[in-house]
C-alpha cells in the first residue's frame, strides 16, 4: 500500500515497479482482449442483422394473429386486475372463445354471457424478469380461444419496477382476481389451469409455493393453493398431485 503512495503522501494508481508505460501497455492488452472476445463490433453487428433478418421473415405469421389479436370482439384488453395508481403493469387480456362474450374492451361491462362452464388457463409469460409482457402470449391465446378454452394472461412488473417478491405478489393478486370474476366470463371458477414460461413459470410456481406455505401456517393468502391444487379433473389421487400446473 505504501509503495502506491508518491512523494506527497497522495495514491498513485501506477505502481512503481511497473511504471506509467507499462500500465498503460498492460491495460490496453486487457482491453484488446476483451473487445476480441465478445467480437465488438463486427459479432455484435452480424447478430443484430440477422435478428432483423429474422424478425421481418416471422411478420408474415405474426401480422395476421396480431391483427385478430387487436380487432377480436371476444378478447377483452387490458383489464385491471388490482388497482394501482399510475401503473400499467397490473393489468391482463382475456380470451374467451367466440359466442361466449361480446365485447373486447376492458370497459365493456354490459356484455351478456351465452355460454357457462369453460375451462379456464392462466398463462403466466417469461422474459428473463425484465422482459415479460402479457403480449408475448397472444398467439397461445388464440389457440385456446379457438378450442373453448378461456386464456387469461397476466402482465406483472418487471425489474427494475419490482424485485421477485413484487413478481410473485402481483401473479398472486392475478389468480385471485381469476377466480372471483372468471365466471362472469363464461369459465368455471373450479376448473383452473396454471401455466407459466420460462421466468413466468418460474414465478407462478413461487406463487403457488407462497400461498401453500401461508395457508398451512394460517396465515392471510391471496388465493387458496388446497382448492386451485383441486381445480380441474384429478390427475392423481393425491390432491397435490392433481395440480396442472405446466412449465417450460
């Protein structure tokens, strides 16, 4: 540490017995080799053309869906699930199978149900925690949309709005809000699946873990993991078991 200091007693960042030229010398290797290794900017730049190249070669596909996803009179948009003030996260899109509600906007209230008792998905998207936006699942959605299935996708914040705790809350308070309202939509409150993606299942599994471990202490739960674990048809005997909560 003393070798650091110079003549007036201040830190130098050069050490003697390498000197200013040998500093210099040695950074600017440790930075050569640092720019070759992650190949700045000829990798870098290859990658971003063909993600460009890649994204306008699938706008064929996704265009139309999203066109559907925009206009369909059965997908009601931006619903919130808890309300927040100023906050755009806590919001979730409904896809309900044609014939089954009339409407497609979250302010539409009058809609008259024609059709009870569809089964009913939650799908939880991922995007590395940072990323994840209800959006990202709208081509699931009209999958089930078209097989009778009711498809409601959660938007929940994203670091930096929100640390995990914040994730998994917000997840929470949008399986409570599923089950108190679905059936107003035509699907059957005892018949919930849980899905989750990538960091999406990550956080629903939490979520459900969460409610499981307050519920056995007795402790207040957003929702009651004993009766979600008992929605749907059994799978196994064990009502544990019975859970159809999917993750990729």
């Amino acid at each position: 540490w003393k070798s650091l200091e110079n003549m007036n007693g201040t830190i130098s960042p050069v050490r003697p017995d390498v000197g200013l030229v040998g500093t210099i010398e040695t950074l600017s290797k440790a930075f050569a080799s640092l720019v070759w290794w992650l190949g700045v900017p000829g990798k870098w730049f290859i990658m971003s053309i063909r993600l460009i190249a890649f994204a306008i070669v699938m706008l064929r596909a996704f265009i139309p869906v999203l066109i559907r996803y925009v206009s369909c009179p059965w997908t009601f948009k931006n619903i919130k699930y808890v309300e927040v003030n100023g906050s755009i996260r806590h919001q979730l899109d409904i896809y309900c199978p044609r014939g089954t509600l009339q409407g497609g906007s979250s302010k539409d209230e009058t809609a008259v149900k024609a059709e009870k008792g569809h089964p009913v998905v939650i799908f939880v998207s991922g995007g590395a925690w940072i990323i994840g936006y209800k959006l990202w699942s709208f081509l699931m959605g009209t999958v089930f949309q078209d097989n009778g299935i009711i498809f409601i996708s959660p938007d929940y914040r994203n670091f930096p709005q929100g640390g995990a705790e914040d994730m998994v809350g917000d997840i929470s308070k949008a399986i409570r809000w599923t089950i108190d309202h679905v059936e107003h939509y035509g699907g059957d409150p005892r018949n919930i699946t849980l899905m989750g993606q990538s960091a999406g299942a990550q956080i629903s599994s939490i979520a459900l873990i969460d409610a499981a471990e307050k519920e056995a202490r007795g402790d207040t739960t957003e929702f009651s993991a004993r009766s979600l674990a008992r929605s749907g048809p059994a799978l196994a005997s064990s009502s544990v078991q019975s859970l159809k909560c999917c993750s990729e």
